[in-house]
C-alpha cells in the first residue's frame, strides 16, 4: 500500500501538502474549518469533508505513528485472524493497511463519523481493497457479531472522562483503578466483540502511567490475558513533538481460563513493574518508576515521620511531601516530593531525618508563600 505519507514537522506543513495537491483557496477553506472545530467530534468531521485532503492530512500529521504501528503489526501477524473489527477506522488508512497486509481476512472497520465513513470508502476504492467493509456505527451500536481480532488504535481518548493524567499524589494503584474505571465500560464493549481464543490488538497514546495501568487492569477483569510478549512502547515525533503508544496484545479466554486466571491480577501490575528498569544500586528515583517505588515499598514503610499535601486556590491538590521510617531498615527513610512538576522518590540515611524535616518546613512555607493551601497528612501511609 502506497500513499506518499510524508510526516509533517508543523502545522503549516501540514497544510502545505494538502496546498500542493489541492491549492491555495481550498487548503485555505479547508484549514480555516478545521481550526474552527469546538471538540473532537467537529475535528473530525471536519478534516473528512474533503476526503482527499483527509488522506493528505493524516498521513502528513500521523505518518511517524502509522510506521511505527504497521511495522507492529506486521511483526505480530499471529494476532491477526480471519474476521477483523477495527474500532474508530477515521479515513481508514490502517483499515486499508490491514486489508493489504491481510488479503484472505474480512476487515469491518467502523467510526461514528459519517465524514470519515465517505473518506475510508473512497480510499478503500482508489487502493482496490475489497476486503473491507466500511459502517458508520459505535461500538455499542453493532450487531451481536464476534471477531477474530479487535483492534483498538488511539480511541481510549474518545472514551475516557479525563485524558490528562498526572499525579493524583494517591498510591499508584489507586489511581490506576481510578482512571481504569472512566474507560472500564469501554473495555466491556471490546471484550464483548472478541471471540473466545480470539485477540484484542490495543494501541494507546500515551507514556507508561496510570492509565495504561489501568486499562491493563480493565482488560484482565473482562477476561482477557495479556500477551505481555506482545509489548512494545512506540515512540516517534508528531509535528516534531516526542510522542508514545502502548502496544500490547490480549487473548479473550475461555470461562474455565478465566476463571484459573481470576485471582491473577498481580500478574499484570507484576508485568507492569517490568516496564521500568529500576536501578537497585541507586537511591533516588523519579516519575511513575517513583510511584511504581513508592507502591512496592508500602508493606515495609513504619512511620510517617512527617508530611503535607499541597492545594491550589481552586482546592485541587497540586502536591505532596512527605517520610516514612522503614521497618526492614532502621538505618534509612524514604521521602517522597512530587508536585506538578516531577515526583522523587529517594533513601536516604536515618540520620539525615532531622535536615529532611527542615526541608519539608521550607517547602512548606515557599508552598504557602506561593497562596497554596497546606494540609498536614494523618494517614499512616501518606494518602490524601
């Protein structure tokens, strides 16, 4: 499948390749529409209306991502079977893809935009792909059909009530229940369309956080396993920004699988702890690897020696600071910072507690200097 993608290192390139095939009134027409568009769902049926420009556009914005993604794909053929369901297909060029990569297979790709719908089909006819079937529907909106394979690219977003995640400043596995449980009904959806044996082939924007960890906890309660040699973290450059994906397969198991399988969600936040190389010989750690710490340290912290959470003026926590004593080392205390900035996890000598707590009065009063509200934690373990 040949289409000229060219990835865009801005905006205005974007619409400078559109120029090229298009000219400058329409191009102009077209961008003004685009940029117009009050939500997602106006973007998209925007970009589609022309759909030439739809291909153009896409390839231009997202064509780092698609080599990424195919080349993922291609690599991870045994996932893919006979009967396909590819879920928000927009102009379909991964439908496209899929059908050239997959000719004995049936693809049915579907978007709830009907501009999209009209872009897909008139590639789908321009590439000669006669192995896909095109629907403007929802999931939920679907015949009761099951398919081999359910691919899920980049539609979480569309599905999930909060899409900026950063630190909530609560244990790392609260929060991953908490943004797993905006998308669970989601995930349900998807399940419900795989086959029992079958697979669904989920790649999400986004880095190695809450999440991802929460959708991967979703995909196990609905009875999926997941293939964590499947994995891979996708990076490229969009408009020359560095962006992530998480790729993973999951197997839709039987009820006699899943149930052996039910008790095993520790094998997912056990998978999850693989993501991040933790150094052992160091002792200070930073981001999700520091909440990841910091949650794996809970069974062994002794006493809140001492700790504060931070508010803004809108009473949204914006941070935490707080130590612990540890009961398998009395000699070391673990202090965690995290604003909105960055989050720290370090060990540091038991001696050094009485400068740690000077610290914390500092930042305590540059907190409150700043109009921040700060509240003393009581909870033994540092949670809000």
């Amino acid at each position: 499948m040949k289409l000229g993608i060219r990835p865009a290192k801005n905006q205005d390139g974007v619409y400078k390749q559109i120029e090229e095939q298009l000219g400058q009134q329409q191009t102009k027409w077209i961008r003004d529409s685009i940029e117009a568009a009050q939500d997602t769902a106006a973007l998209y049926a925007r970009k589609n209306q022309q759909p030439a420009a739809a291909v153009i556009f896409s390839g231009a914005y997202d064509g780092a991502f698609y080599r990424q993604a195919f080349a993922w794909i291609a690599q991870h053929r045994q996932c893919f079977g006979p009967e396909i369901l590819e879920v928000g297909c927009d102009c379909g060029i991964v439908s496209c893809f899929l059908a050239s990569l997959f000719p004995s297979a049936h693809i049915t790709a579907i978007d709830r935009t009907e501009n999209a719908i009209k872009a897909a089909k008139q590639l789908a006819s321009r590439l000669h792909a006669e192995n896909v079937t095109f629907l403007q529907r929802e999931l939920g909106q679907l015949e009761p059909e099951q398919y081999d394979t359910v691919v899920s690219m980049r539609t979480i977003h569309e599905n999930i009530a909060d899409d900026k995640i950063a630190p909530s400043f609560e244990l790392l596995l609260d929060q991953a229940v908490l943004y797993g449980n905006t998308v669970a009904h989601y995930a349900a959806q998807l399940m419900d369309k795989v086959k029992l044996g079958g697979h669904l082939v989920t790649i999400e924007k986004g880095e190695k956080n809450p999440m991802f960890l929460g959708w991967l906890l979703d995909l196990h309660d609905n009875g999926l396993r997941l293939q964590t040699d499947t994995y891979s973290e996708l990076c490229c450059h969009i408009l020359s920004q560095p962006v992530c994906f998480q790729a993973i397969s999951a197997v839709k198991e039987t009820e006699k699988e899943a149930e052996k399988d039910a008790e095993k969600a520790g094998n997912v936040y056990a998978f999850w702890c693989s993501l991040f190389a933790i150094d052992q010989t160091a002792y200070q750690f930073q981001g999700w690897a520091a909440e990841t710490l910091l949650q794996n340290t809970v069974p062994d912290l002794d006493q809140l020696a001492e700790g504060y959470a931070l508010y803004n003026q809108d009473g949204q926590r914006c941070g935490k600071y707080a130590a612990w004593t540890l009961k398998s080392r009395p000699d070391a205390v673990l202090y965690y910072r995290g604003n909105a900035q960055e989050t720290t996890v370090g060990f540091y000598a038991a001696q050094l507690l009485p400068g740690i707590r000077q610290q914390l009065a500092q930042l305590r009063q540059q907190a409150e200097a700043q109009g921040l509200t700060v509240q003393p934690i009581s909870s033994p373990l540092g949670t809000v």
